[in-house]
C-alpha cells in the first residue's frame, strides 16, 4: 500500500473535456502520450520518433496537475497507478530496494500503464549531501535504476509522469530522465472563464449571472481556488434557508426584549 491509487482507465471518471483551459497541454499530452499508447504502431518503425518514457508536469499549486495526470490515463486507456514522493520515503524507509522492484513488475503487469509520481521532488530530489538520509538516497537510486531497466517494449507503454510545484529541488539526473517539462499556468481571465463555467455548470444561476466580471476580479486564482471559491458561493443559499428553518432560540428572544419603561406602564393602564 505504498501506492495511493490503482485505477483501470474505465473507472476514472475525469476527461480532458472536465478540465477548463490547459489546451496547450493537452495538446502537448495528446502527441506525446495518447498516440503512442493508442497507436503504438505508428511508432515502432524508424528511428526517430519514440515514445517518451517520462514528463514532468510543473507549474503552481492547484492548476490542476493531479487532473491532468488521471485524465490523461483515461484518455490514453491507460491504467492509472498514483503515488507520492513524501509518503514513499517517509514510511518506507528501509524496503526500497523491494518496493521499487515491486512497483516496476506491477507496472508492467498493467501496461499499458501511466505511473503518477506527485510530489516527484520529494521522492527524486537532489542529492541532500551529508544530511540526506541514507534510505532516501537508495530508494531514489533504486528508482532510477529500475526505470532504466524499463525494456524498450515495455517503454512504449510504461510512462512515468512526475509533478512537481519545485522543479528547481530536481535533481539533474532526474531531469534527464524527465525529458520532457510542461509548464502548467495559472489562468488567465479568459481560461478562469472556461474553468467557472465548469464549475458553476450545474448550479441554479440568476439570470443575467455574469461570468466575465468574476473572471475578471479573479486574477491570480489557481482552478482549485476557483473551486473553492465557487463552493462557498454555493454555499450561501443553502445558509440562508437553514436560517429561515431553524427555531426560535432563546436568544432570539433576548435580543428583542427591551426593559419596561414608564410609558409602557402607562399605556397599558
Ligand atoms: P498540487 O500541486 O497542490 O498537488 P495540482 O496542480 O495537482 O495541485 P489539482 O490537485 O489537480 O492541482 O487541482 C485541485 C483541484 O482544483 C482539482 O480537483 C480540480 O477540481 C480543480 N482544478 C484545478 N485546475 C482545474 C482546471 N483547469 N479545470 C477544472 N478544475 C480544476
């Protein structure tokens, strides 16, 4: 269980189509994944068009790496096996030398396969010098070597896709074997439309809602603070009808009741 996920590509549930903006990305990912793992026999002539064994997804937190990497296995029909660079040396210090190897033949086993390494940083960092610990260092040695050791058969339809919000803590080793880096960006105004358009997609909208203005005033929101951000909005209908619901509290008694003055007296004489 030092792996997070294994899913069949069935059963992901998240498209390309789920995702707003990123098309460049998409794009890049469609040429250099989906193809050759949907086509492998445009690619198995020649010498000059091989399928990549590793990309590197990096960019700001929230812009939707994580999505990208589950969409993309749907997508490509691939399997889908997740896991995380802090957990994997965290907890399993020691059995690295056993896991890596257990990893690449399951991998195998599933090809065709994408192997999501999130927080590759943390897994394949650079090399901490004398304070690194000794059982991070194998694990990310072992890695390597069993990466490597990847047969150009499997290669085809084995792909480890790291992602990283630290591409400068890579190690140079690593990002050689990460041949290729995309870029995921924040939004801009027009991509932050598309994205609250997904979002807002079901909700019981006024008429007239406009989309562009909060587009607008959104500048520097990562997709998943726009989730966030769309989740609170939703939120406050339903706050204000469980207000409207709920019963009369003591203090709701407490903050009408004024003292009796004279004139009340008075009056009811
Ligand atoms: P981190 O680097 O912090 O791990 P990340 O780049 O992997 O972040 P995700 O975990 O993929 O980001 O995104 C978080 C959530 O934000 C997703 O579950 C998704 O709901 C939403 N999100 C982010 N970007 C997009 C997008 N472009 N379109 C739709 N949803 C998005």
């Amino acid at each position: 269980n030092f792996i997070s996920a294994v899913v069949p590509p069935g059963e992901i549930g998240i498209k390309f189509d789920d995702i707003g903006a990123l098309e460049g990305v998409k794009n890049a990912l469609n040429e250099l994944v989906i193809l050759p793992m949907r086509r492998p026999e445009l690619f198995s002539h020649g010498n000059l068009l091989r399928p990549c064994k590793g990309i590197l997804l990096f960019g700001p937190p929230g812009t939707g790496k994580t999505l990208l990497a589950k969409a993309l296995a749907t997508e490509a029909g691939a399997n889908f096996i997740s896991i995380t660079g802090s957990t994997l040396t965290s907890k399993w210090f020691g059995d690295a030398e056993k896991l890596t190897k257990a990893l690449f033949s399951f991998a195998s086993k599933l090809a065709p396969v994408i192997i999501f390494v999130d927080e590759v940083d943390s897994l394949l960092g650079a090399r901490g010098g004398a304070f690194e610990h000794e059982a991070t260092r194998r694990m990310r040695n072992e890695f390597m070597a069993a990466w490597d050791g990847l047969r150009s058969k499997d290669s085809q339809r084995i792909l480890i896709l790291g992602a990283t919000n630290r591409p400068f803590d890579l190690d140079d080793a690593v990002i050689r074997r990460l041949p290729r880096r995309i870029y995921v960006d924040l939004p801009d105004a027009e991509n932050r439309l598309k994205i609250l358009r997904i979002f807002l997609a079901q909700e019981n909208l006024e008429s007239g809602f406009e989309f562009d203005k909060l587009a607008q005033a959104t500048e520097g929101y990562s997709g998943s603070d726009l989730k966030n951000l769309c989740i609170a909005a939703a939120y406050r209908p339903v706050q204000e009808l469980l207000e409207e619901e709920r019963k009369v509290h003591q203090n709701d008694v407490g903050s009408v009741l004024r003292p009796l003055s004279l004139d009340d007296f008075i009056q009811s004489k």
